[in-house]
C-alpha cells in the first residue's frame, strides 16, 4: 500500500508537467501565424541588412605583456614571476585603446585623411575631401578596434577592422608597436621621477647627517665623555649600577639585623628580674655564664634552706650561706646587667653601620644620576646621528639600484609575438552567422509576442477557463465550420457533437417536463442560432417532436437555413393576426416545425413581455416533446432576458477565442437575474485541426469517419441542396402545417 500511495503522486505529477508543456504548444500551434510572421520579418530584415552592409576585413596582432619587467635580474633583488592577473589586463586593455597611444597611431598613419576618403568607404563623389577632426577620428578608431585575450594563453590580442585590408594590418601593427613605446616611455619618466625625488632626499638627509655629527662632536667635548666604542657607555653605566644594587643589598642586610636586635632589646628591657633571667637563656642560647649562675644560686638556695631548719638565723653556717646566696645573687644582676648592656652596644653599632650604608647608597645614586644626565644628551645625539646615517645608506642603495635598474633593458615588457598581417577575405558581414542568429532571434520574438498576445487574451480558451470563470459545466463542444444537419443526415460526422450535447441536456435535466429551452449568448456572431437549429434537428433525428422558434425579432436568422419566408410568424401570432395553425410551418423532417419570427412593428417592441407570449410557450409545451427558441444576444437587448425568464432551461453559447471572459460571465449573471436556469455552457466553433486540447472531445471527426466517406457524402448532400433549392423556389412561400 505505500508503494502504491508513493507512485500515485509522483504519476499525477508526471501528468500535471505533461499537460502544461501541452498548454504551451498548444498556443504556439493557435498563434502560429504571429509566430511565422514575426520570423520571416526578422529574418528577412537581418538577411537584406546583411547583404546592404559593406565588407570589412580583420587583421591581428598579438602582444605579450608584463607587469614590471626587465631582461636581466634587477639589482639587489630578484624578479617575481609573473602571475595572471585580471585586473592588470583589463586596465591595459583600456590604455591600449586610450588617446596616449591611438594619438600617435592617428598620426602616423594619417588616419584623418584617410577616414575623411569617402574612397575609403566606397563614395568616390568628393575627390577632395576635408579630412576629420582628431576627436572624431579617435572615436571611429576605437570602433574599428577590439582587444581582448586570446584563448587559452595570456597573450593579448589587437584585431583591427578595416575596408581595406592593408590599412587594418597596418592599424594593429602601429597600435602595437605605439603601445610599446608608451608603455617604455612611461616607465622610464617614472624612473626618473623616482629617481630624481631619491637624489633630493638624499642631499637633504646629507646635510641632516652632518648637522648631527657636529652636535655629537660638541657635546662629547662638553661632557669630556671617552667614547671609544658604541659598547663603552652602556658598560659604565652597567658597572655603576651594579654598585649600587650591591650597597642596596648589603643595606637591607643591616637594616634587617638592626632591627632584629632592636626589637630583642625592647622586650628584654619591659621584663622583670626575675623574668630577665629566664627570657635571657630563651633570646640568647648562646650565653654560657648566666646558667652557671643560676645553678649555683639554686644550690645555694638549697642549702640555706636546709641550714635554717637545723640552726638559727645566728649560726654561723647560717650566715655564711646567706652571705653565699646574696653573692651568687649580686653576680647574677651584674650578669643581666653586662647582657644588656653589650646588646645596647651591638643595637648602637647595628644602627651607625646602617647609617652609614645608607648614605653610601645614596652616594651612589647620585653619582649614576650625575653620569646619566651628563652623558645621556650625547648618547642620544649619537643615536641619532646613526639613525640618520642609516637612512642615507639605503635612500643611496636604493638611488643606485634604480638608476641601474633604469638602464637595463625591458623589451620584455611588451613583445610583438605575432605582427598583423593583410587579410585575405572580409570578416563582415559574416552572412551565415547574421542569418542564423536573425532565424533564432525572429523565432523567440515570434513565440514571445505570440504567448504575449496570449496573455491579453481574456477570451475562452478551454473547458477549464469556462468551468474555472463560470462555474457551469461544458455540455457540448462543437468543431468549427459546421454546416445544416438536416441536410448533411442523421449519419453526418458533425452531427455527431450536438448528439453529445442533447445527451449532456437531457441527462443535467432535474425536472423532465422542462421541454423549453433557449439559446442565449454574450455577443453577437456566437453561434447560438446554428447552435439551436442543429440541435433542434438532433432532437427530432431521435424521434421527438420538435418545435423551433425564432424569437430574435430584430434580427431573425433562422428562417434562412430552411430556406422559407419570414413574413409570417410569431409576432402575428403575438398580435392575434393568425393563429397558431397558420404561423407553425413544417420542414423536410417530419418530427421537426418551425416557427419564424415574423415582422417586427415600430410599435410592438415589447411583444415578448406579454401575457400572450406566456400562454403561447404553455400552448406548445404541451404539443411538443421538446421547444427551441433563439433569442438576441443577451448583453445587446432585453429580449434573452425574457425569453430565459419565460422558458424552462437556458444554455450559454460561447464563442471559442472571441469574447472576454467578463462579458461571458455577465451573460450568465444577467440569465440567473431575470430567475432563468442555466443548464450548462456550450463552446463553439473549435478549430480541431489546430487546437488538440479539444481532439479528444470530438476525435471522432477524423477516427470514426473516413475522408472518402465524407466527401462522397458532401458532394451528395450539395446535390440533394440544390434540388430541394429548386423545389423551394417553385413551391409557394408559406408551408403552414395545418
């Protein structure tokens, strides 16, 4: 099932393109004679303009061209190799043609005398001519010329276009040889312009350089600077440097163990004695006296102690250890003394040696300071000075390089590869190619004025602009040059499409008993009154009784395909002149009456609006199967209106290729105004034989019928016309059937 459902769009698709290639070729087969038209115009007018143009011939000169170039290696450097580039030759293509080369090329060649030779362009009736004025001659020079690339190389062509031969070779060759020598002598004034601009600037940058060299020279005697070498300054004043950051660091040091012993000392003096003794050994583990101190002092503390619990304070152990105690005490505080007192020392000592750094670092400053002002003017004038030098050193490299580069040869800039020589037979006009190109260009002028016209053609074209615009179905399409059915038989192949159209009428019938039915159209010319006759006659052809009647009072037509007199009909039976019997005539078939028109008075326009008429399509409804009635075109008088407003069924008559669609559309409009039923659009005279979108509706034209067959019956059918001619002639003008 998916594969189905994917084939179907994609052939419904495939159909939908073959169609509307279908519709293309259709207009093209339609407006075939535009088409035609419009091509032989084209190229009879391209073939007649070829053959008046007068010969021209063409002769070439290729060059060879680079951008800048010269013979040898230029000096110093090296030549790039050349690469294509777009731009370059377009521009060289426009300064081939610009006046600074075709100027000389005027004259040289004394072009203006020989453009103002009317013997030069076949007009020999002024023998003294004047010759052109240069602008003049430039204009047609570049006309006559035409550069571009040759195929496939970089190589570049000068084609000049001439009448005579000999002048159009020697125009490319002077036109070559003219860009040569622009092209060299353009390159050379610009050497030496550069050149020249060199050589100023370089005098200039001398006396600079000199200027500078005076200066340095003063303020090297100025400074008393020993400047033996370019390194010399910059070593000394690396060594100063180098001082200073040495004094700079070994002051840090000082200033980093001053302060250590300073901060030691102030902690020291905030503390008790008896704390000092012990923040003593912590700050100083050095100290080798004090803990031998405080050891004896602890073991003369312990021996006190144990004394005085046997012996008074009177005993002479007693004393002799007190007095040992307050001794060891006494050194201790000496001790504590000596200790703070050589660290006061050490912090003095710390701070002077700190001082002292200090102000050699700022000696040394001020020595590299006084170094660095008293020469860094003449190291930079020296600077300077170099700076300039150097400059002059390459503006004079570049001065010599561009007067050798000048000097060398730069014929390779352009060389003559091929020199133009004299043509042997014309180029212009080129016959073949002007009427190939005016076949093709006559062909889509023809096609597009063709689907042009197309365009503004709004007219009924197909059964889908007709259902599309209308909205009504197509009920019958009738061929083109259809002639009497009743005289052609019930077995003529053209009766065969309005066998269709009364099938199509009779089955889109809702009702059955509605057996009226008229014939209206838009315009006058659509067919309609062929349209009712014919079908008239198939009706009766089937076996139904069939009255037709010509209610088209103003310009009744009906009367003349039978051949009888319009002198009676239905407007004396509207007036109650005659009755019915007298004004219904019948014609050479048995099931078929008819009914004329009748004159018209000045003073009965309005008969069709009548309560008569009412009664009068009632009456003939009821006698016969079936009631045709042709009316006037519908847009024109009111007449359609009320015929379609009194019937029971109405069919559109539509002329193929005739009318806008607009007014087809108010036609049915105008029907369904007045309450009429519209049953269906009938196109008409289709041409089969041009337009095959229609072949299928009536293919029976040319499938069912044999040519031999139709002529054989044709040729019968004008004989039997011309004896019932004859027969009509001698009978009387009226038939009436009763």
């Amino acid at each position: 099932m998916e594969n189905a459902k994917t084939t179907i769009p994609t052939q419904t698709a495939a159909q939908e393109s073959q169609l509307h290639f279908l519709d293309y070729w259709r207009i093209i087969r339609i407006r075939k004679t535009i088409i035609l038209a419009v091509f032989l115009l084209v190229l009879l007018t391209t073939t007649a303009v070829t053959f008046v143009l007068p010969e021209s011939y063409m002769s070439t000169a290729k060059i060879a061209i680079e951008k800048e170039a010269t013979d040898i290696e230029p000096l110093g450097r090296s030549q790039s190799p050349l690469q294509y580039d777009p731009y370059f030759v377009n521009t060289e293509f426009e300064k081939i043609q610009s006046k600074s080369v075709l100027y000389p090329v005027i004259s040289n060649l004394n072009l203006m005398k020989i453009y103002a030779d009317k013997d030069h362009y076949g007009d020999r009736s002024d023998p003294n001519p004047t010759p052109w004025d240069l602008q003049d001659t430039y204009k047609q020079l570049r006309k006559n010329l035409d550069v571009r690339l040759s195929r496939n190389t970089s190589l570049i062509e000068i084609r000049a276009y001439d009448r005579k031969k000999e002048i159009a070779a020697q125009i490319a060759n002077e036109v070559a040889d003219s860009y040569k020598k622009w092209r060299l002598s353009d390159k050379e004034e610009n050497s030496k312009r550069g050149i020249q601009v060199l050589t100023n600037k370089l005098v200039d940058i001398n006396d600079q350089v000199e200027a500078a060299q005076k200066r340095v020279n003063e303020l090297r005697s100025k400074y008393n600077i020993a400047d033996s070498s370019a390194e010399t300054p910059a070593y000394q004043v690396s060594l100063e440097r180098e001082k200073v950051s040495a004094l700079a660091v070994e002051l840090t040091r000082a200033e980093a163990e001053y302060v250590f012993y300073q901060t030691k000392l102030d902690e020291l003096a905030r503390l008790g004695r008896l704390d000092l003794r012990k923040a003593v050994l912590t700050a100083m583990p050095t100290e080798q006296q004090l803990p031998q101190l405080l050891s004896e002092l602890a073991l003369a503390e312990q021996t006190l102690a144990r004394l005085r619990v046997d012996y008074s304070p009177e005993h002479p152990d007693v004393r002799r250890a007190a007095a040992l105690l307050e001794q060891v005490n006494k050194q201790i505080e000496d001790r504590l003394d000596g200790i703070l007192s050589g660290l006061t020392n050490q912090v003095v000592s710390l701070k002077a040696r700190r001082d002292q750094l200090q102000k050699a670092v700022e000696e040394a400053k001020r020595q590299v300071a006084e170094e660095a002002q008293k020469s860094g003017e003449y190291f930079l004038a020296k600077r300077e000075l170099e700076n300039k030098q150097k400059i002059r050193d390459a503006i004079l490299l570049r001065t010599l390089q561009e007067e050798v580069d000048m000097a060398l040869p730069k014929a390779s800039m352009v060389q003559l590869v091929e020199p133009a020589e004299a043509a042997k037979r014309p180029v212009r006009p080129n016959i073949v190619l002007n009427i190939a190109l005016g076949a093709i260009v006559g062909l889509v002028m023809g096609v597009g004025l063709a689907f042009f016209i197309e365009y503004l053609d709004t007219s009924v074209k197909t059964i889908d602009d007709v259902e599309r615009a209308l909205q009504s179905p197509v009920l019958g399409v009738i061929p083109q040059n259809i002639g009497n059915i009743l005289k052609e038989g019930p077995d003529s192949p053209h009766a065969e499409a309005y066998r269709v159209l009364r099938t199509n009428i009779l089955f889109s019938r809702k009702n059955p008993s509605a057996n009226a039915l008229t014939a209206v159209s838009g315009g006058a010319g659509e067919g309609k009154s062929t349209t009712v006759f014919n079908l008239a006659a198939v009706f009766a052809q089937n076996g139904q009784r069939v009255l037709m009647v010509d209610s088209d009072l103003r310009r009744p037509s009906l009367h003349k395909f039978l051949g009888v007199s319009n002198s009676i009909g239905l407007t004396n039976y509207l007036l109650k002149q005659n009755t019915l019997e007298e004004v219904i005539q019948t014609t050479s078939h048995p099931n078929l009456d008819f009914l004329p028109s009748g004159k018209l008075p000045s003073s009965a326009l309005g008969i069709l609006n009548s309560a008569r008429m009412k009664e009068f399509i009632d009456d003939v409804k009821r006698r016969y199967d079936f009631v045709f009635f042709d009316s006037p075109p519908i847009m024109g008088v009111s007449d359609a209106s009320i015929i379609a407003s009194l019937v029971d069924l109405s069919i559109l008559v539509v002329q193929y290729r005739k009318y806008p669609q607009a007014m087809t559309l108010r036609a049915k409009q105008m029907v369904e105004k007045v309450g009429g039923t519209m049953l269906g659009v009938v196109l008409n005279n289709i041409n089969i034989s041009q337009d095959s979108y229609y072949y299928y509706y009536s293919g029976y034209y040319y499938d069912y019928y044999s040519k031999y067959d139709y002529d054989e019956y044709k040729h019968h059918d004008e004989a039997d016309a011309e004896v019932q001619t004859s027969e009509k002639a001698a009978s009387a003008d009226l038939k009436p059937k009763y």
